[in-house]
C-alpha cells in the first residue's frame, strides 16, 4: 500500500489558485502547466515533477536543482497520437477543410516525412 492520495488539479485560472494547490504535494504529473521557482517555493515538499510528454520547456530545470526537485519527461508517449493527427491533418487539408468543394485524391500522390522529437 502507497499510502499516497491523488489531488488532481484541473481548470485552475490563477497562478494563485495553481500555487494554493501544489503546496501539499509530493510529486506532480504535468502536461503543458509551467514549473517555476514559485511553484517550486510554493510545493515545500515536492521531490519529483514529471512531464507527461517530450521536453522541458515548460519545467524550470534550474530552479529544480536548487531546491533537489528531480524533473523527468516522457519522450515517445504520445507518438502514436501525432502520427494520427498528422494523417488527419493531410486528409482535413487535401479535402479542403470540407468546406463542399472538390479537393484533391491522395492516391498517385508522393509523399515526404520529416519526423522531429520521439
């Protein structure tokens, strides 16, 4: 048994709010929510923060170190779900947005990728 509880905290929309929330917790899962050194002061007893995704633009990796706040992302974990709505994308774009007019077949087509990040 963990012994942990989770506090999820969604549709803040204050810094206020977000700094109210934290300040109990022991580790935070992220997305696109920002880390920063006043996060950081204001969660006392965080030991780790996880981004649920690649990189860490919005973690404050400096401020991290020096309260010994281990951060860690997830690169790769949505890389099906970006292939997905890349295919989309293409079929929304070649269909012209379905706004009725014709568009354009993807079949005889020559396509080229260019992947970046996982």
């Amino acid at each position: 048994d963990a012994k942990y509880t989770l506090k999820k905290l969604e549709n803040y929309k204050t810094k206020a709010e977000l700094l109210e929330g934290v300040k109990d917790v022991d580790a935070m899962i992220i997305r696109s929510d920002i880390v920063d050194a006043a996060v950081l002061d204001a969660a006392a007893k965080l030991k780790i923060v996880v981004r649920a995704g690649a990189g860490y633009d919005n973690i404050d990796l400096k401020a991290t170190a020096a309260k010994d706040v281990v951060a860690m992302n997830t690169p790769g974990q949505n890389a099906n779900a970006v292939a997905e709505l890349v295919f989309g994308m293409m079929l929304t774009s070649a269909r012209n947005n379905y706004d009725g007019s014709s568009g354009f077949e993807l079949a005889g087509k020559t396509m080229a990728f260019y992947g970046f990040g996982a």
